[in-house]
C-alpha cells in the first residue's frame, strides 16, 4: 500500500502571522461553481455567492486585518489580505495610500517561530473557510440548497507573500482581470 505525501506549500520557518501582504487563492472542493456565474465578463453572485462576499468583507473585524483587493469567481476567490500588526493605534490608513509611490510591504524576512498571539494567515483562512461551511450546510437542510460531497471547500489555499511593489500592482491587476478572462481560466472547468 502506497501512502500519498501531501507536497508542502508553504515555506518553512515563516510566520505567517507577520506583518505583511499576502496573496491567496481559495477554491470549491472539485472546482463546483458555487457562487454565481460570470456573464458579459462580469461576476453576477448568486445567493451564496452575496454570503462569500460579506464574510470577505467580515474578516476586517480582527484588529490586524485589512483586505486590500479581491475577487469571488464561481468556483474560488482571490483575495490580498494584509497583516498589519496588533496594535491599531500603528495601522496604516490603507485607503489614503498612493500607488505610485513605493510603500512598506511589511516584513517578509524568515523567522523562528515565537510567542504570538497574532492568528496566521491560515488560521484566518481556516476560520473564513469553517463559518461559510457551516452556513452552506444550513442552507441544504433549511433551503433545499445543492448539497455538497465531502467537503465544501478545497482542502488546502494557495497563498503567495506579496514581497515588492511591482508584484503587488502585477496581482491587483491579475485580481481585477479575472473575470474577463474567465473563458481561458483553469479554474473554468
């Protein structure tokens, strides 16, 4: 009997509860459209779809969260979730930044593992992942909603550490374009 590895993504000695931007790409278990349709290169949210888009919105509740961009396609979501550290008297007024001009990306140096109680990215995934399954299960029970095989949500993320400015506005404008492009995406399966 051979037993499968699952390949480690994620790179070793980084806390992901750092002070930085981070790109991550989340996906439907089996890449099942979930979320609505895109239409005239428009994403048009069903029901669910409006569910996903507040609790996106939601995760700025924790004190060192802020969501720069993102974007719900039927069957995933790209989102640039921000770490900007515990202390809300030090975080950035995100809406008044300029563009054009370089900005401090945070921390994306390797570090040991330390004392934190800042969530990792991860976690904050885990936590987006869990409250939306729990209300989809709801709904089959309650509203006749499509049920699921197994599991609503693929079981891991991809997550990409945002480490200049040049890759920053290279993913915003990848964000942006997805649904334009959705006719060519591998996600569109």
């Amino acid at each position: 009997m051979v037993i499968k590895t699952r390949k480690q993504i994620r790179l070793k000695k980084y806390d992901y509860s750092d002070t930085g931007w981070y790109f991550i790409t989340i996906c439907t278990q089996n890449r099942k459209c979930l979320f609505g349709n895109v239409i005239n290169n428009k994403i048009i949210l069903n029901k669910f779809g409006n569910i996903v888009y507040k609790k996106i919105n939601e995760l700025r509740i924790y004190k060192n969260v802020e969501i720069d961009v993102y974007c719900i396609m039927p069957n995933h979501i790209h989102l640039i979730l921000i770490i900007v550290g515990a202390d809300p008297c030090v975080r950035p007024l995100l809406k008044n930044i300029n563009l054009s001009q370089n900005i401090d990306l945070g921390s994306t140096r390797g570090s040991t593992p330390t004392q934190k109680s800042n969530p990792t990215i991860g976690e904050y995934v885990k936590r987006f992942k869990t409250l939306t399954t729990f209300i989809y299960i709801n709904n089959v029970k309650n509203n006749n909603w499509p049920p699921f095989e197994k599991r609503l949500w693929q079981r891991n993320y991809y997550e990409h550490i945002i480490r200049n400015q040049y890759d920053l506005n290279r993913i915003r404008q990848y964000v942006r374009d997805n649904p334009m492009n959705w006719n060519e995406d591998r996600n569109n399966i």
